[in-house]
C-alpha cells in the first residue's frame, strides 16, 4: 500500500471537509487519487443515506432568502437527527446554500432542488448529491423537507427568521410605494411568523374549515347548557374571536396590541397617499 502524506490527507480534508480519518482511508483504499479518493467518501455518504433513511430527523433549521431586488424570496426547511447538528456550521452553511441556489434559480419545490448544481464548496454537486455526501460527513440523516417561493411582478418581498432558525415567514406585498414600504412589510412578515395566521383575509378561511369551527363552537355551547335560543349568537361571536386569530387583516399587530394589521396597512397608506396589500405568505416551522 503506498504512502499517503499528512499534506494530502490535509487536501482532501480541505476538499470534503471529512475527518481527517475517514480521509486517510479512502485514500489508502484509492491508491492516493484524490479524485477516486472524493468519489470513495459520496459513495460511503450515499451508503449511509440510504442506512439511515427510516431515522426520525426531527430537528433542523429553517432558512430564508430575498434577493437584492427585494422582488424574490425563498423559504426552506432542511431536517437532521440532532439539535448538535442543527446548529453546526456545517450544516447551517448546507441550508443557506441551498436556500442561496432556489433563489438563484427560482425554485420552489423539493422535487426541483435536487438536480440543482451547488457551487464549489459543495464540489459541484447536485443537491441529491450534495446531501448524500452530507449526511456521510455527519453521520445523519439529512432531508430537504420543504422549499417555498414568493416572487412579486409589482410590490416586493420580504422575510424573517426568528432567532435560533426555527420558525421564518416570507411575505409578499404589492405597493408602489418603494423602498419605503420595506419596513413594514418585514413587520408583516414577523407578524406572521409569530402569530401563525391560515390566510390574508377573511373570505380566504375555507368554506369547510368554517363549517367545522361553528359546528364546534355550538357543541360546547350545547354542553355548557346554554339555552338553544341563545346558542347561535354565541357561535357568532366565538366565530369572531376566531377569525381574529387566523386572518392576518384581523389580528392584532405585533407591535401595538391595540391596533389591527389591517388599521396599521390602512394607515401607512394615507401617510404615504399610495394602497398597499398583502398578496400572499409562506410560514415555516421546524417539524410542523
């Protein structure tokens, strides 16, 4: 068997970001080529893959992307075994790469990521690839779970991330008010973020969802022996309270409890003289 330097062990550790153990194998096992040798370590990633495809990844990151035009923004869910691994630099940088290159290409789906090329630091890989050789690295099972995309022909695009890359929104907003509406949608966006609406407004709620709400309401009217004469005013009334939980117009706003999203919109349109609406949401939260 020939002999492998320290230096090359070092180039392949640099290339792959391997241990430096499992390096030194796959190039005793290669013969020295550094290529056989790169192709040796995604074989064995691709192995553990699929050994450990039935494991829970119930941890993970959610990452969020808007580029520079503010006019596009992607959200992703990238899962793994463990909260160590989640907040390792490896695998918070495989999120943001990936998040980087769904921007980049416009993609908004699982199925579209994985033939997407990756750049240099992940060796030119497909993402398929590029997560294979991943999850050899960390010795756990790693999977793109969702992939979101915003894009706005007018208006723009905003996102956040709340701290610790477990929960993130995007937003989209029509407005012709320019750079100065960015801040309050970012506002809209941690608005959705923390507060969890189903939709925009209330028209969007679903016919059936609506149904089965009052159809609850009424039963723990009924059994809290209220008299049937007064049970449908107050199913009236818990369907409101509801809507005010999960229409985003309805809620109340983050930052001042004693206005609604839709009063504050309202308000930043007069001051500007221009209309602004909130198209559209993506909300993320690890594991749901």
């Amino acid at each position: 068997m020939s002999q492998i330097s320290a230096k090359t062990v070092k180039e392949l550790r640099d290339k792959t970001g391997v241990g430096m153990m499992d390096c030194k194998k796959a190039l005793d096992e290669t013969g020295g080529d550094m290529q056989k040798a790169v192709d040796y370590l995604r074989k064995k990633g691709a192995a553990l893959a699929a050994k450990r495809a039935d494991r829970e990844a119930g941890e993970g990151v959610v990452a969020v992307r808007v580029n520079e035009a503010a006019d596009a923004g992607v959200i992703l869910e990238l899962n793994c075994e463990t909260d160590f691994v989640a907040r390792g630099e490896d695998f918070t940088g495989l999120a943001g790469a990936l998040a980087e290159a769904a921007l980049a290409g416009g993609v908004g789906s699982v199925s579209g990521m994985m033939d997407v090329v990756l750049g240099d630091a992940y060796n030119g890989e497909s993402v398929e690839n590029a997560i294979k050789t991943m999850t050899g690295k960390l010795g756990e099972k790693i999977d793109l779970k969702r992939v979101g995309l915003l894009k706005a022909a007018d208006g723009l695009v905003s996102g956040y991330v709340h701290p610790g890359s477990k929960l993130g929104a995007l937003v989209h907003a029509s407005t012709a008010i320019g750079d100065g509406s960015a801040a309050i949608v970012k506002d809209i966006a941690m608005q959705v973020a923390a507060s969890s609406p189903l939709v925009v407004e209330r028209s969007l709620v679903p016919e059936e969802r609506v149904e089965k709400e009052k159809e609850i309401f009424r039963q723990q009217a009924l059994a809290q022996g209220k008299p049937e004469q007064f049970v449908d005013k107050i199913v009236t009334g818990r369907l409101e309270k509801y809507y005010q939980e999960v229409v985003l117009l309805e809620q109340a706003f983050i930052k001042d409890s004693n206005a609604k999203v839709r009063d504050v919109l309202d308000d930043f349109s007069k001051q500007h003289d221009a209309p602004i609406t909130i198209d559209g949401f993506i909300r993320y939260q690890l594991g749901e």
